[in-house]
C-alpha cells in the first residue's frame, strides 16, 4: 500500500512542469521535517484507509488525522499546503524526499505503530 502511494506521488511529481517557478514560503519547513511530515501522513493514509470501505469517510479522518500530526509539529495547514507547493516544484528535492521515506519505511528494524 505505502509502496503505490509513494509511486504515485512520485508520478504525480515527474508530471509537473520543470520550470515552474513557485517562491520560497515563509515560514519555510525545513526538509527533515517536511519529510517526517509526509512520512507521518503516509502511515496515517495507510492505517486509516482499510478500516473504511467509503472513501469519504476514510478522507474525513485522514484530513482530521493529518491535521493533529501538522498540530503536533506546530505548524499550522496554510503553511503545510504552501510548503508542499513549494517542495512540489522542485521535483528532485521531493522526489528524493519519498526516496528516503520509503527506504526507511522498508527497513526491517522500523515497526508501525497502530
């Protein structure tokens, strides 16, 4: 499941314009928290999504959820959505981001908790 999100995120990436140019947000979301923000996001998707066979009520829980995890950081989603702008224009930044989430995801000492 974590291996298809992450893949097509990644489609969803290499499917941008190059050049796009998007500014640098204030307040910038420094990587390694912009990538354990995604991490996080993506168990979250992962847990919640078997347990609702409505799509709806697993996307109500899931934006309930990923707002907790963004309180949790003290950042607030305004700032999230525009760091993800910002972070999805520069592909190869982002892209090795869920590179890293997925190799660490695959690794045999790392345990989801429910």
């Amino acid at each position: 499941m974590i291996i298809r999100i992450l893949f097509f995120l990644l489609i969803m990436v290499a499917c941008q314009e190059k050049h796009q140019h998007v500014p640098v947000p204030n307040p910038l979301i420094e990587e390694t928290v912009m990538q354990e923000l995604l991490k996080e996001m993506i168990l979250l998707e992962s847990h919640i999504q078997p347990k609702h066979p409505d799509y709806q009520d697993a996307l109500a829980e899931i934006h309930q959820s990923g707002d907790a995890v963004l309180k949790k950081h003290g950042i607030d989603k305004t700032a999230f959505e525009k760091n993800m702008e910002y972070y999805s224009a520069n592909q190869e930044l982002l892209q090795q981001m869920y590179t890293n989430i997925l190799e660490e995801l695959n690794r045999p000492d790392v345990r989801v908790k429910d």
